[in-house]
C-alpha cells in the first residue's frame, strides 16, 4: 500500500474503535461474559494477545466486510436487536429510526409481499401501470431480520437471494443493492420456530453466540444507566457513512493478503474437517453413510483425527468469508508486521475460525457430547481451532517446501513431504501436486510461466485449452498451474 492509503486506513481505524468503545461506556450493550481471543505479532514486532467483545465487534467489522451477514444466537432478552441498532447508527450515515423502521420480524404471516415488495394499488386498480413499490427492508442499506428462524420456510426462500447475490426481483422487477449489512437474530430454544436450511445459513458469514445473561459487573453497570424506556441514548454528532465503508473496503479486499502461514492453516483446516478417504472425490459430503460406520477400520481414524471431529465438512463460501473476516479484523486490531504490505497472522484466523463455523458445522456427538465439551459448541469449535493449528505446526515445514519444489529448486524425490505417512491432508491433497512436478509438461509449463512478465486473461485460456487437450497433467496440477498465471496477470497470491 503507498503511504495515503496507509494513513487512510489508520484514521479510519480510529474512527471504528471510537465507536467500538461508545458501547460500553454508553451502557448501550455490557458482555463481560465472552470474548474473541487473538494473538498477532504487531508492527513493533511485540507478540500481542488482544480480546474483544464478539457481538459488537461482528457490526463494527461488518463495515468493511463487503454485503456481510451476521447471525446473532441467544436467548431472549439479552440486547441483540438494540445494539445491532445502536452501532450501527453510529457506523453509517443512516438514522435509527430508519434501520428499525426497516426491520423485519419472524412471524408465521411473512411472505414476499409483506418482505420485500408489492404492486402500487392504487395504480393496479385505476389500471395505470403495475407499478412495484419496494419495502423498506430492501431499500435500507442496514437490514435486521429479527428472530428469523420463526420466518416461515417460503419467507425463508425469499429472503435467500438478498444473501445469495445482493439482489431482490419481484414480478419481472430487479432491485439491485449496491452494498448492505445484514444481521439477524435467533433465539433457538422457542417454541414456534422453523428450521433453516444448510444453503440458507451458509450465506451468513459469522454466527455469534450470545450470552442471555450478562456478568455481574455488566449488572452493576446497568443498574445505573438512565431508563431506556424513557431516555433514547444519544448519537453522536460525527458520523461516518456508507460510501467510506465502500471504499475502505476496497482497499483493504485488494491490499491485505493472507501471510503464507495463514493461507496453508486456513486450507489445511478446510480440509482437514471436509476430506473422508472413503468419500467420493475424498469429500465428506458425497458418502451415504454415517461418520461412525464410516469411520470404521480406516487407516486415518484415530481419536485426534480431524476427519471424526465433524459429521459434516464446510464450503467454499465458508473459506472466502474466512480470509474476509479475517482481514477485517486484522485491519481493526492493526495486526500487521508491516503495515506498507499487511498480511493476515495465523493467530487471527485461528480467532475467528469458531464463530464462520458455528452454524455450518455439525459436531461428532461421540466427542461433542461429553467430557470436556458437554454439548458446548464454541469450546468444541475452538479445541478444533487449535488442534487443526498443532496438526498444521507438525507438517508445517515440508508444506513450505512447496513453493521450492514447484519451482525446481528441491528434488521432488527428496522432499521432506515424502517422510509424511498418516497425516489425511497432506497425503490427498498436496502430495499429488509433488507428484506431478517430476512431469516433464508440468516443468516446462511452470518455467514458461515465471518467465513470462505480461500474462494476458487471454494467455490464461490459451494456458487452460493447452493443459487440458495437449498434457496428461492430472487435474490438481492444471488447476495450480492455470492459477499461477492467472494470479501473475492479476497480482492475486498462490503458493
């Protein structure tokens, strides 16, 4: 990043933690009783471990994470709705009377008339047009689906293409979004409720739990806030607004990369939860049997076994709001070595792995549900966290490697990767492209590449028709190759 974009982004850092800090000392939300962890190296080179409030957080980060949506789950009264409407006033350059006005709440009557849009009648009847007047939930930019999982499956349905593309159409009518925060809450122990589809909770970046109750501290603090039955709790006058947001997103989706420890944990845990030997394609997802019955007399099953932690893996949307999430929050916290080419630390992905999971991951109940976990998911999800860190940590060195292998400076035969046995991830998925190097079409291609300093979207399908039709290079080894070039044209990171 040049030096404007530097000093941009920190004045804009200041702005965010202001408000992140009016919460509390506003009394407008109080939760002593959980915390996001992270450890960073910072750019003093001083190992810092930094905590902060989840729920806030996720709607201040939200800000700089492009059409995000977060989901909020707790029991009832525990301040979720408000202070979804409380900072986010104070984020963006829309009042709080319109982001409540807008909002949307779950009820058996819901449909896509009374969500999104519906005819002008008055046009209809007088026959002068089919005019479609837009709700106010579409056109706000903040939008909160309150208690969305009593929306009934067909409002459910309505709401998905807001998540899914940032797009609303009603009777051959489309209303683009051009940018949006999106939170929702869920109280999941209510009668009355629905259940949301795996499709429908993948396209919420974040789940959050939240506590019903707050600590005793908070409840002293509380006890002497002003009656807000009474008093409104005031807005300060600065306020930033939504086409900052825009383009500080911008700035940061385009400068800040994963560091290269970072990329490799965040892929070894991707697939490290989603790959089963026994899987069709090696994946989880494409076996008809259960996770026990299928466990059974594997090589790879083992109590620590990441595979056995998990009925279910996660999706490539869910890898992309990682490395999203993560870089919002490591611009926030400002954890970067060196902020001129910021990179995201392996200690922030590690911090928010348990809460891009929480709702996208279906735990093994054979460990879930006893000792130490006891049915508590953010502890499960956050063990797997860090056990996926240990399990990268031992094969760590052959995987950075990698990069000299490809380019030809260590014999492939005398990699460190060949003395890996039992480990799922690194035997499936990034020992093939080892394997392939020794190919005299991967060598010659992969050398053409680096070689070449003007690669054309157009050199990459010529790249992609030659690999295909031309080479018996198996598949993972065109993939890495057309992305190598297709990442030197553009600028993007690979290994």
């Amino acid at each position: 990043m040049n030096p404007d974009q530097v000093k941009l982004l920190d004045e804009y850092r200041k702005e965010l933690r202001d408000v992140y800090s009016q919460i509390p000392v506003e009394k407008i939300y109080l939760n002593s009783r959980s915390e996001m962890p992270f450890n960073f190296m910072d750019p003093d080179k001083k190992l810092r471990s930094v905590s902060l409030d989840p729920m806030t957080s996720s709607v201040i980060i939200s800000a700089i994470v492009p059409k995000s949506a977060v989901l909020f789950k707790g029991g009832h009264g525990g301040g979720k709705t408000t202070m979804i409407e409380e900072v986010s006033s104070r984020l963006f350059d829309v009042s709080r009377d319109e982001i409540v006005a807008a909002m949307i709440r779950g009820n058996d009557d819901q449909n896509v008339n009374t969500l999104l849009a519906s005819y002008d009648m008055g046009k209809l009847i007088t026959g002068k047009g089919e005019d479609v007047k837009w709700r106010k939930f579409v056109t706000c930019p903040v939008k909160i689906a309150d208690e969305i999982n009593r929306f009934p499956p067909t409002a459910q349905n309505a709401l998905f293409e807001i998540f899914n593309k940032g797009r609303v159409e009603f009777a051959n009518e489309v209303y683009d979004i051009k940018q949006f925060e999106l939170f929702a809450t869920m109280n999941p122990n209510d009668p009355g409720t629905y259940p949301m589809s795996r499709p429908f909770l993948d396209r919420f970046g974040l789940c959050i739990p939240v506590p019903q109750m707050p600590s005793a501290e908070d409840l002293m603090s509380l006890s002497s806030r002003k009656d807000d039955k009474i008093y409104k709790h005031e807005i300060p006058e600065k306020r930033l607004t939504l086409d900052k947001s825009m383009e500080m997103e911008k700035i940061i989706a385009d400068n800040v990369k994963l560091s290269p420890d970072a990329l490799l944990y965040s892929i070894y845990l991707g697939q490290s939860l989603s790959s089963c030997i026994r899987g069709d394609f090696g994946d989880k997802s494409h076996s008809e049997l259960g996770l026990e019955e299928r466990c059974q007399g594997c090589e790879f099953s083992t109590p620590e076994s990441l595979c056995r932690k998990s009925q279910d893996g996660f999706s490539g949307r869910a890898f992309l709001d990682m490395q999203r999430w993560a870089k919002g929050y490591s611009f926030f916290l400002n954890a970067f070595e060196d902020s001129s080419n910021p990179e995201v630390q392996l200690g922030i992905l590690e911090g928010i792995v348990p809460y891009v999971l929480y709702h996208r991951l279906t735990p093994n109940n054979s460990f879930f549900t006893k000792d130490p976990y006891h049915g508590r998911q953010l502890t499960y999800l956050k063990d797997i966290a860090s056990k996926a860190r240990q399990a990268y940590l031992m094969v760590k060195g052959p995987l950075l490697e990698i990069p000299d292998i490809l380019a030809g400076r260590i014999d492939p035969k005398k990699a460190q990767i060949n003395s890996v046995k039992k480990d799922l991830v690194v035997l499936t998925h990034f020992k093939p492209i080892v394997d392939a190097v020794a190919m005299p079409d991967f060598r010659a291609t992969y050398d053409a590449i680096e070689g070449n300093d003007h690669i054309t979207k157009e050199d990459v399908v010529s790249l992609n028709n030659t690999l295909t039709f031309n080479t018996e290079l198996p598949p993972r080894a065109r993939a890495f190759l057309r992305e190598k070039a297709y990442n030197k044209s553009k600028g993007g990171q690979s290994l």
